[in-house]
C-alpha cells in the first residue's frame, strides 16, 4: 500500500498507446482500474456508511412484518417529520440492507481485485526484476544521489552494502560496473496481503449471509422450550433467569440457565451470560435481551392443550399500547393486549379478542389467574413470566474473517515496518554514483549520504550532485 | 484512594494547562525559557495523569475504561505521554503547541462528566478484552493526534513558504505525519478487529453496523484513503494534510459523537 516509490517509478515508464477501436471489455478494464473511480466509489461508500451511523435504523423486530415496520415508523416520524415516508422510500432506515449500499460494496470490491490485479505485473516487477544498469539520466535525476569523485573498488561498495543487510545484484560492463541493492524487497507483497484480505472479508461476510443464520429475537419463557429449527433436532430449554442490578441502578448481570434437549433427553446445560454464550453443534446461544410477558394457556373442547406459553407483545395497537397474536389452526387467532409497562390493575388484567376468520367473535377482558370460554376454547391468563431473549446463530464464515484479520495486519506490517529501499550504484574508475529510493517513512537521503561518506577514500569529499561528464 | 485519583486528576489538569499555554507561548514568542517550562509542566503532567490513571484502576480493579470520564482522561494521557516522547526523540519543542491543547481539551472534557467510579455494566464485564480493546484506542488516539499537529503546523508553514521558522520545515512536518498515521493505522485496525471478536461473544455477531463500528470503520478507511493517495496518486503536502485533519474529526466524532448525539450498544459509554 503506502509504498511511495511507485509513482516516481510509473513516470519514468512510457505509457501504453489507448487502443484504437472502442472494446467495452477494455474500457471496463480501465473504468474498474482507474485510481479516480477508485477514490469516488471509496468516498460513496463513505458517505452512505456515515449516513447509516447517524440515521436511526430499523431493529430486528420492526423489520420483521410490514405492520411492525409502519408501527416502527410512526415512532420514528416525529423526529423526521414531513421527510419520513421519503427517507423510508430509499432505505435510509436501513441502510445496510439496502440495495445500493450493498452494490456501492459490491463495486468497491470489484475495484479492489481488479486493481490489485492490475499492479500485480509492476509490483512483480519491481520485487523481482529490477534492473541493475542505469543510464546517466537516471543518476542525475534521482531525488536521493550522492557521487564519490575519486576511484572506489567495486567489492568494498558490495561489502558496505552487504553490511546494510541489502542484497546486492551485480552487472559488468566495460570498465564500469553496476550495481543494484534492495533490502526488505518482498515486503512490497504485503500490498497484496492487505488487498487479498478485503476480497476474503468479503467472501467471509458473503459466506456467513449464505450457510449461516441469525435469529436475533428468540424469547424463551421460565420453564418453556424453544424448538430449533433450519434442521437442527434440538431443543433449548430455559430453567432460570436471574437478573442482578448494582445499589447504583445500573444492571450487573443478566444470566439464563440453559439446557439442550435432544430426544427428550438432557444432553446439555449451561448458564449463559453477556459475555459468555452456549455454543451447541456449531449453534450460538447468546444472551440479548429479557423481559416480562403474559403467560397463557388454551385448550380446545376435549380438553387438549393447544399452547401453553408466553406471548411476548410488542408496541402497536394504539399509543403507549403493546399486543401479541396469537394464531391457531384452522383459522383462529387470538389477540391480546394492555398498556405498555402496566402496573397494579392494568397488569393483571389482558385485553381479549378472539377472531375467527377475520371476524371477530368475542371480546373483552382476561383477569390473572382466570379463564374464559370463546366457543370451545378455554383461554386462560395463568400470570406474568420472565423471559430470556437469545439472539440464536451460526457463522461459518467467522473463521474466513478472522484469517483475513490477520493476513490484513501482517500486511499491513510488513509494508508499514519493513520499509523497502532500492539503491543503484555505478563504479566507474572516475569515481561511483549512487541514486536510492526509499518509502517515506525512511531518512534515505541521509543514509546515502553516510554511505558516500565511508565509501569515500580519505580526503575525499563525496557530492550531493554529480557534476556533468 | 478514588479521592486520591482526582487530586492526581486536578493537578494533572492544571498542569497541563499550563503546558498547553506555555507552548502556545512559545510558539508565538520563541522564547526559549517558555519552551523548557513547557517540557517541564509536560513531564510532571505525565507524571501526574499517570498517577492518577494507576489510582483509578486500583480503586476500580480494572482499567479506566468504563466512562466518559476514564476514556478521556486515558486518551488525555496517552496523547500527552505520545508527545513527550516524540519531543524527546526529535527535540521538537513547537508541535506541543498543537498536541498539548487536544490533551488539555480532553481532560477539561473529562471535568465535565460524571467521576464516580461506576461497576462494569454486563457488556462490559470481559477485563481482557475490554483492556486490550482500549488500550488499542488509546495509542491510536494519540497518534492520531500527533499526526494532526503534524498537519495543522504543515497548513501554517505551507501558507508562509516554510519561513516561520519556529516551526519544523514543512517537508519534515509531511513525514511526521506520515509516520504518525503508520503506527495509528495498524492500532485502529486490530482495535476494531478485538471489538469485532468481543461483539462475537458478547452479542452473537463480529459485526452489526452499530454506530461506534460503523463510525471508527469510517475513520479507518479515512486513513487508508490518505495511505493511498500518498502512495498510489502520489499526493503530497498540502491534500494530504487536510485529510489527516479530516480525519481527526472524524476520530473525535467516533469518540464523543457517537456516545453523546447517536443511540447504540456503545451507549453505555455515554456521559453516564
């Protein structure tokens, strides 16, 4: 990456006459390689990742069901106002899923591949086939130069320079003999370590979306079982939650005891925390979020239970409101509701209407601890339950993230701290010149100088300029 | 001993306030004696913040990195450690005028908020991660810092043809910054990396687009721009300069916008 050689190296190459003809591949090619499309489509990607941080974006539950998303919306409008329906129109309450942020990242890795391909060849080049025999023009117009005007042998140039830790390559031609030295060359391909890290970030990331799954909003109720789906034949079971909060207010804990049931059998428990999920057959438990949800209970005329469980509800209905749905086959559904963080009366009691077939059949109150009849069901509110809410996942992409993590760094390291040098030297019997390149972040200029300085015979004084010849 | 932390806080404060003035002043006037004052008040400042910080953890058993108030008396503190250093190495006595007042602003900052030491919120509770994941940040910051003094002084000599000659010649002021900018890199990046893997066990995913995330992605990918654009466009000087300001604004913004104007997991760092 930041190595600033190349461009002093590019102007001294010809460039490529443009094709002829108009060849759409080509001109891709250049469009995709070009160091301006290169810096807008970084900078796009800038601004709409910037955009995502500061508009508020839709959570997990909001984005499940077009009627939570416009509950979510109502929410969010004051704060918007008149702009609200057109900044939801182009997904800037989500951003990150959207469309064109997803094709700006696309676009951005298609860029970082082809680009990287493109310097390949010259970065190849200049790593591994250099040449040694540089004309007078060169040595005059090097930014770094020093020149000795006195004889030096060739080998004592070679010793300096091998004391230096450089590898040195040596042509002869004629009387004159020249010289290449580059010390930490291969530390140019860590440019290609920190670009081929990107496109892995990427193929974990796509990886991850593909063969992995997030459920964020998994809610488990005390002494309730959550069956695992996406093919898994398992079920978890929560045993316990405890919350602990500080004397200051601030919680301290959040912990749910966990079991895995398989075939009705117990094959593993654990307690899990913020900071320490239960990870089953590849599958993450991690602790999200808790709460407090009506526990209910139904049976149908023979007596059968059809659910017995917590209904979690979530804001909607009407202001400061929170409601669940609950839906039985054939065609009834059941929906209950009360005000939003209830207390005394108003928790112990649930607002009930049961539907049936989009008509609505009965309605009215539930008290705790009692049941009605709607036809022939028995619906009864058996009372408040805690509840843990996990954000159950698999990434199997995870592990291609990491590596790329790594890989990134250690390109990163080598280029930033084994910065490359190249010098060229030419000992003719009237004396050595002496051109370097160096990244910036090295005084080479100075460590020419010293060198011209020890290579020089006594009483010698080397020049910063060659005079003409 | 928590009372202790603020005494070694306060002292720190006004030490380092008469640092910042007295670089200031030495910037303006050239008078050498400021400008071995202004060292002096540096070093005991150090001392004194260091102090300070090894009180705190001590009273809290773990890292000041909690709060509001922890980060930024520990990014106060790097960044003033970072720039004595750097005086030392390169016996550069004007960059303090521009890296001292940023240190000084985030310990007036840190008076603002509130001091109590406050138990670990459930997030939070993974002391190795938390201390790398901040101890990262730390030296990132002041890096960042430094490269923004490297900067700021560039844009001034620039604008007066490198002859204000209290300054360091702009050329060496271009690669100070450079430097800087290659340690600070690599520190944001893996600083972001040991956040992924902690948001990993702590929330179930290395990456959720969380404002703080997407924020010091953002100012990471700035710095990469400003890598590039020296390195592939071959920018130098003056463009360079500007985005090594731009991106101190948006380190700032990672830092205090974030946790104060924008909702997220991180909110827990708010003012609270």
């Amino acid at each position: 990456m930041p190595d600033e050689t190349s461009t002093q190296e590019r102007a001294s190459r010809p460039e490529v006459a443009p094709a002829p003809q108009f060849d759409p591949l080509e001109a891709l090619w250049r469009f995709f390689t070009s160091t301006k499309v290169a810096v807008v489509i970084i900078f796009l990607t800038l601004v709409s990742a910037f955009i995502g941080a500061i508009f508020i974006q839709a959570p997990g539950w909001a984005q499940a069901s077009p009627q939570s998303y416009a509950s979510w919306l109502e929410r969010v409008r004051p704060r918007y106002g008149g702009l609200t329906d057109f900044f939801s129109a182009i997904r800037l309450f989500d951003v990150y899923g959207s469309v064109w942020f997803r094709g700006m990242c696309a676009l951005l890795i298609i860029n970082t591949i082809l680009c990287t391909l493109n310097r390949l060849p010259g970065i190849w080049r200049s790593v591994f086939r250099s040449k040694a025999v540089m004309g007078e023009s060169f040595y005059l117009n090097s930014t770094n130069r020093a020149s000795i005007p006195a004889p030096v042998p060739a080998d004592n140039v070679i010793a300096a320079l091998r004391k230096e830790r450089y590898r040195v390559t040596r042509v002869q031609e004629g009387n004159a003999t020249y010289l290449y030295a580059d010390r930490h060359s291969w530390a140019k391909l860590g440019t290609l370590l920190t670009h081929l890290s990107i496109v892995l970030f990427l193929l974990g990331a796509i990886f991850g979306i593909l063969f992995g799954f997030s459920d964020d909003e998994v809610v488990i109720g005390e002494g309730s079982s959550y069956a695992m789906t996406r093919g898994y034949n398992f079920q978890v079971r929560l045993d316990d939650f405890t919350e602990e909060w500080y004397l200051e207010g601030m919680p301290k804990d959040f912990r749910s005891d966990l079991s895995i049931l398989e075939g009705g059998q117990e094959v593993e428990r654990k307690t899990i925390r913020v900071n320490d999920p239960l990870v089953y057959k590849g599958v993450k438990f991690s602790q999200s979020f808790y709460g407090v949800a009506p526990a209910l209970e139904v049976k149908d005329g023979q007596g059968k239970t059809l659910f017995a469980d917590i209904l979690p509800l979530s804001p909607g209905g009407r202001p400061n409101y929170e409601t669940s749905l609950l839906t039985l086959p054939p065609n009834t559904t059941v929906v209950v509701g009360r005000p939003a963080k209830p207390s005394g009366a108003a928790a112990a009691r649930l607002e009930l209407q049961v539907y049936n077939g989009g008509q609505v059949k009965d309605q009215g109150f539930l008290e705790i601890g009692k049941h009605v009849k709607s036809g022939d069901l028995d619906i009864a509110f058996l009372g408040d339950r805690e509840y843990t809410g996990l954000r159950v996942s698999r990434d199997p992409g995870a592990g291609v993230i990491w590596v790329a993590s790594g890989l990134m760094l250690l390109g990163m390291c080598s280029s930033f701290y084994f910065p490359r040098r190249r010098l060229w030297a030419r000992v003719r019997p009237q004396g050595v010149d002496l051109a370097a390149f160096a990244d910036r972040s090295v005084s080479i200029g100075q460590e020419l100088d010293s060198l011209a300085k020890t290579l020089s015979p006594e009483g010698i004084r080397p020049r910063k300029d060659m005079r003409k010849r | 001993m928590e009372k202790m932390s603020l005494y070694f806080f306060t002292a720190g404060l006004i030490t380092v306030a008469l640092a910042a003035v007295l670089y200031l002043w030495y910037a303006w006037t050239r008078q050498g004696d400021a400008g071995r004052f202004a060292t002096i008040f540096a070093w005991m400042g150090v001392a004194l913040l260091t102090g300070s910080v090894i009180t705190r953890t001590i009273v809290a058993q773990r890292g000041p990195f909690a709060n509001m108030y922890e980060f930024s008396l520990s990014f106060g503190w790097g960044i003033l450690l970072a720039y004595v250093v750097i005086e030392r190495q390169y016996k550069l006595r004007t960059i303090g005028a521009f890296v001292v007042p940023v240190s000084l602003l985030l310990l007036v900052y840190a008076l603002t908020v509130p001091s109590a030491v406050q138990p670990l919120v459930p997030a939070l509770q993974n002391s190795l991660l938390l201390t790398i994941h901040v101890s990262l940040a730390i030296v990132a910051y002041a890096m960042v810092a430094v490269a923004f003094g490297s900067a700021v002084m560039y844009l001034i000599q620039e604008a007066h043809q490198n002859r204000v000659s209290i300054l360091p010649p702009a050329d060496f002021l271009d690669a100070m910054g450079y430097r800087a900018v290659l340690i600070a890199f690599p520190f944001i990046f893996v600083m972001i990396v040991i956040g992924a893997l902690w948001a990993d066990i702590a929330w179930g995913r290395y990456w959720g687009w969380d404002p703080k995330e997407t924020a010091s992605l953002v100012t990471w990918l700035i710095y990469a721009g400003y890598l590039h654009a020296r390195a592939v466009a071959g920018w130098r000087g003056k463009p360079t300069a500007t985005l090594l300001i731009v991106g101190f604004v948006a380190t700032m913004f990672t830092f205090f916008g974030v946790n104060l104007f924008l909702s997220g997991l991180h909110s827990y760092a708010g003012t609270g």
